[in-house]
C-alpha cells in the first residue's frame, strides 16, 4: 500500500510540472509572437509595399503615399490606420478612404476622389468644384469639360449654388456635354445655356429626373426652339 501511495504522488508531481512546463512553453511563445508582431521588424510596413488607389484627377497619389510611408519601420500591427485615414481624408479632392492592412508588410490605401462638376468664377480665377460644392482646385482660365456655374460661391448647403450643382449633377453625359454655362439669380431659377446657344430654365431642383426627360423630348422635336422652360414639367414651353 505505501509503495502504491509512493507511486501516485510521484504521478501527480510528474503531471504537475508537465502542465507547469507546457505553461511556460504556451506562454513563451505566445510571447515570442507577440513580440514578432508587434514590436520587431519583421513584419514592418514596407515603404514598397504601399498602394494607393482610387484617386481619380483630383487627389494627389504622392501626398497620399508620403502620409502612409511616414509610418515605415513600424510594425504593421502597430501602425494606427484610423490615424493614416484622418490624414488622408483631409487632403484636397479626397470624399472618403479606407486604409486596409495588407500583411504581411503592406498598407492598401482605397480612396473615393471628389469628380469635378463645375467651375465657379471667384475673382480673376476659377474655382473647380464637386457636385456638393466642396473646392477640389482651381484654375486661371475654365476648364474646357466643365460648365461655369455664374453663381456666387457660398455655402452650399443652401441657396442658388446649391440648386445649380443639382441641376449640372443629375444631367446625363450626352446633355451635360453640350452645357457651357449656368446662372441661378436664386435657388427656384437655375438656367443654362448649351453650347448651340439653347437656354433651358430648369426653375428649382425639384423633379430633375422629369425635366430632363421633356428636355430631352424637347431637343428631338422642337428643333428651332431657343428657349426651353421645364420650370413646370408638365406644361413645359419653347420658343
């Protein structure tokens, strides 16, 4: 009996220290990786390994890429994306971003780029902007694509710019082509002048996708007219 009382305990040390050793071994080398990951070079982001896509005509990929290559060296797991994406989404023309990890040394950075509706004349110069109003850059001259919006440049939460960025966005390509110019005295009044010197008086953005169906009849069948008013869809007028 002693001797198998003996024989047990000396059962019970051995898989005591066993767990103990396999204890020390998990946690030796969850530590290792760990460290791996998180604090040595050996999955550091990689200046070569960063991507930028997205970026469309307004937004600078280089800018883009010196925000994400100031954190080269430091390991990926440790690289603060939230971070990087406020940088980047304050920079000119950027609407939004997505900065994703791209293991095992790489950072892909996917943007959304504000596109350019028109230009607005501000002084002596012309200010580019996007269907939402934001400045996306500007220029001496108008651009030769875009239609000049002669409105003043406000806020455009409200108001008659506003109304005519309604207008220039919801015109499908072969109509928004032939635009040269828009005027808006106020936000229920929005005219532009095509490039064959056609005037169309949308009124306010209300029922667009109407308007711009009759506006199209219009154009086909109406062919001397000068004047198209579809500030009232469904009794629209030429002359």
């Amino acid at each position: 009996m002693a001797d198998r009382l003996a024989e047990r305990s000396a059962m019970r040390r051995h898989r005591t220290w066993r767990t103990a050793l396999v204890v020390v071994l998990v946690l030796a080398l969850a530590g290792g990786a760990g460290w791996v990951v998180g604090w040595s070079d050996l999955l550091a982001l990689d200046a070569a390994e960063v991507s930028v896509s997205g970026e469309g005509t307004t937004v600078d990929a280089d800018e883009v890429r010196e925000v994400v290559v100031a954190g080269a060296g430091t390991p990926l797991a440790r690289v603060d994306t939230g971070a990087m994406a406020a940088r980047i989404g304050a920079l000119n023309g950027v609407k939004d971003v997505r900065v994703v990890r791209s293991w095992p040394h790489g950072i892909d950075v996917v943007l959304t780029a504000r596109v350019p509706v028109a230009a607005v004349p501000d002084g002596d110069a012309y200010v580019v902007v996007d269907d939402e109003g934001v400045v996306v850059g500007s220029r001496t001259s108008p651009p030769r694509k875009l239609p000049v919006v002669s409105v003043p440049l406000e806020d455009s939460s409200a108001g008659p710019l506003r109304a005519a960025l309604a207008v220039v966005g919801v015109l499908p390509p072969g109509l928004s082509r032939q635009v040269e110019t828009v005027t808006a005295r106020t936000q229920d009044d929005v005219e532009t002048v095509l490039r064959d010197g056609v005037t169309v008086r949308w009124g306010g953005e209300e029922r667009l996708d109407l308007k711009v169906d009759v506006v199209r009849t219009l154009r086909s069948v109406a062919d001397g007219a000068t004047v198209i008013d579809v500030s009232s869809p469904e009794l629209p007028v030429t002359r």
